[in-house]
C-alpha cells in the first residue's frame, strides 16, 4: 500500500570536468551545471516552479557566506527549506531518506538535493598552474573539512597524530586482516583483486576521474607513482578527493509527477533507506573489524523494500578505504564469490571521491541504470566517519512495500550503543596486546612512526607510539603485529604511551 505522496526521483545528473580546462568552474557553478541537467533531463517547463527544498552536502574545496542561497539565486528559485548537512560520507544517501520522509508526510513538494567539490582545481591553482576566477571567500572562514576529521577522535585519540583518515583506516585494516586468517601477502592480494576490478568500472565510466585500468599488481605494489603512505595502503587503495565533480537530484511525489505529465518510464523510487551509527570512537568498539550499523541497516532497508537480498541486482559499497568494502560486504551478507559487482562508478578510488558527495554520483548513477533496465534493483551503502555513520538505499521501478512515514528504529540505536566499552587508558604500563596498528611513511616511502591499539592485561584498551628508527620499522613492515604482545611504558615528559621494542 502506498499514497500519493510516496516519493519519487524524476531527476538526476552528475558533471566531471576535465583535468585540463583553463578557467574551472568553482564548486557552486558546478553544481549550478548538474542542476541545470538535471531539471532539463525530466523534460517538463516549470519545474523550477514547484521546488521548493534544497538540501545541500557542505562544500569543503571552497567556502560560500550562504551556498544553498547563491544556488538558489543562480537557479532563479525561491525554496522556503533550505539544509546544509555536517561533512560526512554518508550524507547523499541520509539527504534522501530524510527527503523521501518529508515528501511522505507532506511536509516537502519537490527536494532538489546536491554536493560537489572542485578539489582539484584548488589544487592546481596552489601549484601556479592556473588562476582561479571565484568568488571571494567570505572573511574568516573556517576549515570545516579538517574540522569534521578532529570531530570524530576523542581529544585522547587526537593526542596520536591522526590528522589524516588514512591512518585510522589502516588500522581498521589491520585488525581485519588479523580476524579473516590471512597473512600479509594473501590480504593484499585479495585486495588487489576486487580493486581490479574496480578500476576496470571506472575505466569504462565517462564520468569516473580516473579512467586509465589498473591491475592488482600496480595497485598494490608500491612505485614511485604510487607510492606508501601508510602500512599497508598505496595511494591507488585510497580514496583519490583531488577531483571536480558535482551530482544532483530532483525528489518529488507521484502525485506531482503524474500532474507534471512525466513519463513513467523515468519515475524511480527510492524502495527502502535506514540511517544508523556505530558506536562513535574506533577505542570503545567491541571490534574494529565489524559494523552493526551496516547489518542493521541494511536489514531495515530490505524489509521497507519488501526485497531479500537475493533480488538486489547490483550494490555500490561505500570504497574509501578496502576494509569499508570487506566489512559492509561480510555485513550485508554478500558472499565472497558472488558474482554481483560491488560498486556501480568504480569506487572512490578510481571514480574520485568528492568529499561528502561522492555517493551522491552512486545514486545518480543507479537512477540511470533503472531507467535503462526498469526490473533492475540497487543498493547503495554510504558510510561517514571512521565506520561511524551508515546511511544505505534500496532503489527500482517499484514503490515501497512500506511507507516511509512508518520508518523509526531509535530502539535498534539503542542496543548499537549499548556495547560501548568504557573509554582507554590514557596513562598506560605493562604488556600490551596489540589489536590493530598502522606505520606511516614519509613521501620518499621511508617508515617514520608507527601508532597502535591495544589492549592491556585488563582488557582496557588505550593507544601507543612506535618510535623507532627506520630500519627496524622496515623489519615490522615484513610482519603481523596484531595478536602480539609488547610492553607500553607512558611517557610523562611527551604526555603519550610508547611501546617499547
């Protein structure tokens, strides 16, 4: 059973600008570009004339006094809601289940939904390359992109150096690595792989950033052009954000649609969506290798959809980082064998990963694939944070066995957060199992530090450096840390844990 109200998507585009073009369009006028394709692929005048939401993803490459407003005015329209979501990964998806939500209730007629970022004209621009033409940022502006990094550690977390996700990713990595019983090499392998195959998606994407294919052995190996940032991740195995790219929606109900005289045919329904979260810092998870979030989500979203996993055709897995995949994939229930495709773009390391909107392309990008296959089903997995905030959606040709005015699962958030381990020792000594851990490398590939997460013969967990010369951290390099035991010794001159090897 569904009303009139039940939500729809009649529009979507997405815009990738070339590497080389002289005078780049800054991040807003790029969005101002997909929205423009966007409303001109429903074919129907007026339809500006009845949007009246716009939920936008934070723009992080460039920084605007009121975004939402200079989109609205360059559009020449005038929304009574307009909401620009915190920076997270999984905000596309988390956009359209809130405006599929208000959409069913009423409370919306048409949501225009957008993100995109021109990362890499910044870039080129710092480099000398080209001038860039954009408006002026507004007077103290604040970096909000490191900001939402910084958000997401305690301030003890903070205190080791985790400026970079990357650094906790491997982590995670390791501790999944350690858990599924392969060795160093048989993990790599693995991940070279499904990274293969991703770069061959990519290559055959008009939009993806990177469309030169990869094989496992170029991915993984470390190279002068793809050289180690971090054990065990190359460059190619990370997300790749220096890129321009911008996507766009357009939400409204069937109702509406049928009064805009859309044809059927483009009509595709966002089937079933749940918004969950982890427990919020990586130290007081029960596992790191794990993700509740996901699996239950997940499970909301099948059931709202009225589908078993089984009738879904294709996925596009949040890709950030190798372990996002492995995880949500074990957590969905996707076997390793199964021949259904893991991302519909080519993942964030090869398509490029706009910051908070890269899965905002994955939703277009699946909109296309319906409209083009109409018995196709697609499930999208956004993830935000550390494995911290899950966002999935569920999309085909057909409405929702359940309305999305009936969706809570606060209860289910509740038992998520109900296996938080207390919080680690900040002030530790004694032996030290370690349960996840990471080396970094300077940009000519020499290991400099190494940080781990361990518990003690307590079972209190906490953090420490590994401060040693590099010799002996290529030495470490060669084994499997996690499962061992070192001693920690807190350092109360420098006010952090150290293990002593």
């Amino acid at each position: 059973m569904h009303s009139n109200n039940t939500p729809v998507i009649i529009g979507a585009a997405q815009v990738t600008q070339t590497k080389d073009v002289i005078l780049p369009l800054d991040p807003l006028n790029l969005i101002v570009k997909a929205c423009k394709n966007a409303i001109a692929s429903t074919c129907v005048d007026g339809l500006l004339n009845i949007i009246e939401t716009i939920y936008m993803s934070t723009i992080s490459s460039w920084i605007y006094e009121d975004a939402p407003n200079k989109l609205s005015i360059l559009l020449g329209i005038k929304p009574n809601q307009k909401y620009v979501a915190p920076i997270s990964g999984n905000i596309p998806q988390l956009l359209v289940n809130k405006a599929a939500k208000a959409i069913s209730l009423g409370k919306s007629k048409a949501v225009l939904i957008a993100g995109g970022e021109a990362s890499y004209s910044k870039y080129r621009a710092k480099k000398g390359e080209i001038t860039l033409n954009w408006p002026k940022p507004p007077p103290r502006a604040v970096n909000k992109a490191h900001k939402a990094i910084i958000f997401y550690l305690s301030q003890f977390e903070n205190r080791y150096k985790f400026t970079n996700p990357t650094f906790i990713y491997a982590l995670i990595e390791t501790a999944l690595r350690a858990a599924s019983d392969r060795s160093l090499k048989e993990h790599l392998d693995d991940i070279g792989k499904r990274y293969e195959r991703f770069s061959l998606i990519a290559s055959k994407n008009p939009y993806a950033w990177e469309r030169n294919k990869f094989d496992a052995k170029e991915i993984v190996t470390p190279t002068s052009d793809n050289r180690i940032i971090c054990h065990p991740y190359t460059k190619r195995m990370v997300a790749n954000l220096y890129v321009d790219q911008s996507a766009v929606l357009i939400m409204t109900s069937e109702e509406i649609a049928k009064d805009l005289d859309i044809d059927r045919k483009f009509w595709v329904y966002p089937m079933g969506g749940a918004d969950l979260s982890n427990i919020f810092y990586i130290s007081q998870r029960p596992q790191l290798y794990d993700s509740p979030a996901i699996r239950e989500a997940t499970r909301l979203a099948l059931e709202q959809a009225g589908l078993k996993l089984a009738d879904i055709n294709i996925f596009d897995l949040y890709s950030c980082f190798p372990c996002m995949v492995e995880i949500a994939r074990q957590e969905i229930g996707i076997a390793e064998d199964d021949p259904r495709d893991l991302t519909i773009t080519g993942g964030l390391s090869f398509f490029g990963g706009p910051f908070s909107s890269y899965s905002m392309h994955s939703i277009v990008t699946a909109v296309d694939l319906i409209q083009r296959n109409p018995s196709m089903k697609v499930m999208i997995l956004a993830n935000g944070g550390y494995n911290t905030s899950e966002s999935v959606g569920i999309y085909g040709n057909k409405p929702p066995a359940r309305s999305w005015e009936d969706i809570e699962y606060n209860d289910i958030q509740q038992k998520i957060n109900a296996n938080c381990l207390p919080e680690p020792i900040e002030k530790a000594n004694g032996s030290l199992i370690i349960d996840a851990y990471t080396l970094i490398y300077d940009r000519k590939s020499i290991p400099e530090w190494g940080v781990v997460l361990g518990h003690l013969e307590t079972g209190e967990r906490t953090y420490a450096f590994i401060m040693i010369d590099s010799e002996k951290l290529l030495k470490l390099e060669q084994q499997e840390l996690v499962g061992q035991t070192f001693m920690v010794k807190y350092d109360s001159e420098l006010q952090y844990n150290r293990l002593i090897i």
